[in-house]
C-alpha cells in the first residue's frame, strides 16, 4: 500500500470509528469484540490502518442482537436491504437460522457497515458450536483512532481469523461469487503469529482448538499459509496440528459433507485465479445452483 493510500485508509477508518464511538460507549460493560479490520491491523502489522476497511466486523451474544440493533438504529444506522430480497423480517430469519452474521447496519451516505456476527462458524457447520458468551469473556480493551474498544486477546484472535478463512475458502456461495482465496488472507495468519509468538503459542492455540474440537480446520488454514510462506517458525505450527481428518480435507472444497467436491485444480491455481466460479461451475449440482442464487438475492441484491 502507497503512502497515499494508507493515509486515505486511515481517514476513512477514523471516521468509522468515531461515528461508532457512542455505540460502543453504551456496551463497554458488556460482551463484545472487534474483530478483523483494525485490531488485526494492530496485532499483525503493529500500525492503525494497514488496509481500508469497508466496515466494522463485531462479534456479539446471541442474547444481545436486540439491544445492538435497537441502539445501531438510534445512532442513524440502518439495516441495508436489497431490492431482490426487501422482507426484513424473513431475511433476519434467514440469516439467524442459516448464517453467522446479521443484516449490515449502514450509515447515511453508506460509505461503511456494521457487521454483526453472533457465530464464529458457518451456517453449514455440523459439529458442536462454540459458546460465544464464554468465548467473549475475557476480551480486552484496544484504542483505535483514540476510540477505546474492545477486541479479543490474541490467541482467540487466531482461532476466529482461521475459522473465518477456512470458511472463505470452502464456501461454494463465496467461491462463486468473489476471490475468496487469496494471497492477503494467508499473509494476515502469518504476521498474527509471528508478531504475536508468546501470546500465540502452538501450545495454547492448540489447546483451545482441541477444546473447541476445531483442530483439522486449523490445520487446514496453515497448511495453505505454509505453501506461501516457508518459516521454521510457521512448520512448527502445521506439524502440531497435522491430523489425518485435517489433512483429508486438503483436498476439497465446500462446508458441509454432502457438500463437498474435490479440487480438480491445485493451490497456486486458486491462489492465482481470479475467476474462482471458473474452478468449481463443472462440479455443481441444480441443489448447488439453486443456493448460490438464493443467497446472492439475500446477501448480494443480485439476481443470476
């Protein structure tokens, strides 16, 4: 990033933050936590701003999506809906039921979001979900653009940066709709832990991990961020959570088991194409089809 463009990214942030500033004034004695965007900036890169972000990722209870939504509303931010899919009522339903992640609340001139997300995983997982009240309980202050907030301590940091990740990189909706393998995601991972080694040990991560049973899918993210950075530091790492079921899941895509295809192409081929549609459209099913224009019309306003 240009001198410029960092300089425009941090205006743009600054704004966000302190737009947001009562908000998160009126919860700092609740459970919450910022997270990607800023705090990752920070905890990976040392630096506000190190990218622009588009909007404000929190992770919240599920017990307090009503009071965040009736105090987003009272501070002049509205949900965003598409013409594709204007039933409010029926797309929070949706997204309640079948995703991790709230309708984006957005301000006036819509130049930003807040996302909230009351789940670490996908809609489509199959396992035991993550208690996000416990997950949440030891979150630490931050200051961003002088706006305290809270995020995450490191180590928990890690674990929702990599399940968001693996996410992206097996969801067939996003794999056929937007980049969603790329270089950016895996150097993110890399410098969270090579500028955060006391705090994320591979001990510590991988005893929450295996307390959070989400071991193979930490795997899985390291191990694609080893085919592009090659450290010593970072195999420790993948060595400690290589499992035969994390390694088996190398070779596919998609969130659930009746959902998932192998890759027909390798890593540096995803990595490289921008077109990621190109790679999958000959293994999908009508079922398959049928969901990615679904959820473009609810989470994308767009129709095939």
């Amino acid at each position: 990033m240009s001198e410029a463009d960092m300089w425009d990214a941090k205006l743009h942030n600054t704004i966000m933050y302190i737009e947001l500033k009562k908000v998160l004034q009126a919860f700092e004695n609740r459970r919450y936590a910022v997270v990607k965007g800023e705090p990752l900036s920070v905890y990976a890169y040392n630096q506000n701003g190190y990218r622009r972000s588009k909007d404000i990722d929190i992770l919240i209870s599920r017990k307090d999506i009503s009071d965040w939504e009736i105090l987003l509303k009272k501070n002049n931010l509205q949900p965003l809906l598409y013409d594709t899919f204007p039933d409010i009522r029926k797309n929070r339903i949706i997204r309640l039921t079948q995703s991790h992640q709230l309708i984006p609340y957005v301000n006036d001139m819509k130049t930003f979001s807040i996302d909230l997300n009351f789940d670490i995983f996908w809609g489509e997982y199959e396992g035991k979900r993550i208690d996000i009240e416990e997950f949440l309980s030891d979150a630490i202050e931050m200051k961003i653009y002088g706006v305290k907030v809270k995020t995450l301590p490191p180590v928990k940091f890690m674990i929702q940066l990599l399940l968001h990740h693996y996410k992206d990189m097996n969801s067939i909706f996003l794999l056929a709709t937007r980049k969603s393998i790329n270089y950016d995601m895996h150097k993110d991972v890399y410098y969270l832990i090579k500028n955060n080694i006391d705090s994320i040990s591979v001990d510590y991560l991988y005893e929450l991990s295996k307390k959070y049973d989400i071991i193979p899918y930490v795997f899985y993210v390291l191990y694609y961020t080893g085919q592009i950075f090659s450290d010593p530091i970072l195999q420790k790492y993948i060595d400690a959570f290589r499992t035969p079921e994390g390694e088996t899941l190398l070779a596919y895509y998609g969130l659930c088991s009746k959902e998932r295809k192998r890759w027909k192409y390798d890593f540096k081929t995803r990595l490289e194409k921008d077109n990621m549609y190109d790679l999958i459209k000959d293994d999908l099913n009508s079922k398959d089809k049928e969901k990615i224009a679904f959820n473009k019309r609810v989470f994308m306003g767009m129709e095939d």
